[in-house]
C-alpha cells in the first residue's frame, strides 16, 4: 500500500497523538507520512512539513548510513541506535532511535524517537517548554555560538547581530570559517582539530567578517561538550575586543611619539626603577656622557663608568628623601667615555612628581642660572671659564662648561 494512501484507525491515531515518544512514520526509504506531536517538537517541525519528504537528512551526516540501513531492514538492526540529528532549528541533538515495522503493510516504518540522557545547551534550547532559558541567553552580553567538530554552526544567541551584523537564522548551518577573516582560518582549524585530539577549554582571539565587510576582533573561550568520551559539540563564548584594539593602538601610538619626544629632548634625561637600575637615557645623555643607551640601560655598574666617585651622582639620581621636595641644579662630575670631564647640572623633581614605574628621574636645564636669580636664566651661551651678567640682578657669576659641550 502506498504511503500516500494509507489511513490510521481512531485507535491507532490516538495512540500516536497521546504517545509521549516522538514517532514518525514513514516507508523504507525515509519518506514521511506522519510524525506524531512529540516528535514534531523534538524537530521543531509539523507533520504537514515533513510529509512526503525524506527525514534521512535530517540526521547527522555520519548517522544517515546507519539510519538508511535501519529502515530497510529492521529486523536486522540494533535494537536501539544512539544518533545524533539535526533539527529545523539547526540545533544538533542526540536522540535514542527505534526502528519497527509498522502493521498492516511490510512497507511502513514507525521511527521512535527519545531524547538523548545528556542535554547540550542546544538541546536544552530545542527542548524547553517555555522562552525563559532561551531569553537568559540571549540577554548575555556576549555572543554564544554553538558548532559541531568540523566547524557546522549549530547555535546562536542574538548577540551574534550585536557583533557581527547576522541574524542566528543566518548564522545556522553555516561554517564558522565562512565568518572569520582570511589570515585566521588556518589558526581555526588548527585549533578544531586540536579539540578532536585534545578536548580542553581554550582561550583565543580572531579577526571576524562583519555583514558590513568591516573587521571585527573578539576573543573566544572554546569548551568542548562530550558524550561518551566522544566530542559532540564546541560551546564558544565571544567578546567583541573591537574597541578595546583601537584604543590600545591609539595609546601605542602615544606612547612612541613621547618616547620620540623624550629621547629627542635638548636636555639630558634619566629615569631608574625600583632596583636603581636605569631605564631611560636619551640621545643627549649619550652625546653629552659618549656611553650608549645599551651600555647604560639594566647596568648595575652604570655609576662607576660615568664617575669614579658616584656619591654625589648617585645622590642626585635618588633625589630628596622627603616627599614632595626637588633636587635644583645639582652640580655633578661625570667622565666622558673618552675620559675627558664633564660638569652638568641636575635636577631631580621625581619626589614632587612621581611616575608610575620610576622610582626616579631627573633632567639637567638647557641654560645656566644666577644663584641670585632662580627664577631667570642667562641668555648667554655656556663656555669654560665664562663670566656671565644675570638680567634681572646684574650680578656677575662664573660658570664652568655645563651639559652643552
């Protein structure tokens, strides 16, 4: 008797209406007749959608072998098959299947179906009687993606249109590399294949493919769903890190242009950390001193290649020890890597003005000063042994060579 003609009894019609198992009836090949309420709503289907259609497909892609094996002869078939299937939803669910010939007619197959022991959040998703769980999810701020071990989408919360433009509709069914910018899918397949081998929770982060065209960064946190030993899913959470990059750039960005700037500067600068270890010298330190950076810079020796007694400018490079006072135009001896002397004057403000990561720094001013005069500095170019005349006081003062030698 062909499907098509086929007419349940009253009996037998409310038996299947009432059956808590999902069951569809169908013929040897797959093709449907009827599916009962409970297996509609495990598919997320109606028995009109599905009738006259094959229901092969609707099974994973490793299980419809066995599934079409099942059907044409039951008898032969395990007793129960675990399979994993796919609904109308694209949610992935693993389900206990049953395959029995269906009286009068050889021909007619009656699949039972009942959900898998373990609930994925798929699963859990698919299966819920109400909306509650599935508007906790997509009340998350963060976009949660759910896909099978060869990339296939299988779930979306709607965070997903926040990050990337893509409705959940659209993103089901579709391969997460398909979302994922050019330079990064060697590093998502890599990191697919490593959870077949070694299932873990890992931490990544990935250029994405917005609807826009426009890139968007997140970082994900991987976890793997097992069953039986076996990977069934991945669960990914994504933060959308889009801005977070831009102003990191920005800042990186600032942060050369000062370092530019303080190496450039037409004084001399140096900054120690917490070991007394110096972390700045800029381009004039080397001109003024002839070491280089990179003999200076993490040298504990430093104070005895640029003085041979170094109280003085191990004092001036400390800096006053009570809070909130400076050092001003500290007269200190240093030794130019040729051995000729030179005099600089240093001051040391780190006290008033303290900087994160420094437990000290200091500078040397471009002009001499009147001791009579702090305020002003002479217009005079520094020379030995020069005899200058402060503006302000007309006091005469004697200065030796500074850092401009």
């Amino acid at each position: 008797m062909p499907v098509r003609d086929l007419v349940l009894s009253p009996d037998a019609s409310f038996l299947l209406v009432q059956s808590s198992d999902g069951v569809v009836l169908c013929d040897a090949t797959g093709v449907v007749w009827y599916v009962n309420p409970a297996a509609g709503q495990l598919l997320r289907v109606t028995s009109n959608d599905m009738k006259g259609r094959s229901i092969v497909p609707l099974f994973a892609p490793e299980w419809r072998g066995d599934v079409a094996q099942m059907l044409l002869n039951p008898a032969e078939a395990a007793a129960e098959l675990s399979v994993d299937i796919l609904s109308q939803g694209g949610q992935r669910l693993e389900i206990s299947l049953r395959c029995e010939v269906w009286p009068p007619d050889d021909s007619l197959r009656a699949l039972f179906l009942r959900p898998g022991a373990e609930v994925t959040l798929s699963n859990w998703m698919a299966s819920s009687p109400d909306a509650v769980y599935r508007e906790l999810l997509d009340g998350l701020p963060s976009a949660v993606l759910e896909f099978d071990p060869t990339g296939i989408i299988l779930y979306s919360n709607r965070q997903i249109e926040a990050l990337l433009g893509y409705r959940p509709e659209e993103m089901i069914g579709r391969g997460a590399l398909e979302f994922v910018a050019q330079e990064a899918r060697a590093r998502l397949r890599l990191a697919l294949a490593e959870q077949q081998t070694n299932p873990r929770l890992v931490q990544h982060e990935y250029p994405l493919l917005a609807k826009d065209g426009s890139i968007k960064y997140a970082t994900t946190h991987s976890s793997p769903v097992l069953r039986g030993g076996r990977l069934v899913c991945i669960r990914t959470v994504l933060n959308d890190v889009t801005e977070h990059r831009r102003r990191e750039s920005v800042l990186r960005v600032s942060e050369a242009r000062l370092t530019h700037v303080f190496q450039h500067l037409p004084v001399m600068m140096c900054a120690l950390d917490d070991q007394r270890l110096v972390t700045v010298w800029n381009a004039e330190c080397e001109r003024v001193t002839g070491y280089r950076a990179q003999e200076i810079l993490g040298n504990p020796e430093f104070a005895a290649l640029l003085a041979g007694s170094s109280q003085n400018l191990m004092l001036a490079l400390a800096g006053p020890e009570a809070p909130g006072k400076e050092l001003r135009d500290f007269e200190i001896e240093l030794r130019h890597n040729s051995g000729q002397p030179r005099t600089v004057l240093w001051s040391n403000v780190s006290r008033r003005v303290p900087i994160e990561g420094w437990s000290s720094w200091c500078t040397t001013p471009s002009r001499p000063r009147c001791s009579a005069c702090p305020r002003r500095r002479s217009s005079a170019r520094a020379s030995p042994s020069s005899t200058l005349r402060c503006r302000r006081t007309s006091r005469r003062f004697t200065f030796r060579r500074i850092s401009r030698c």
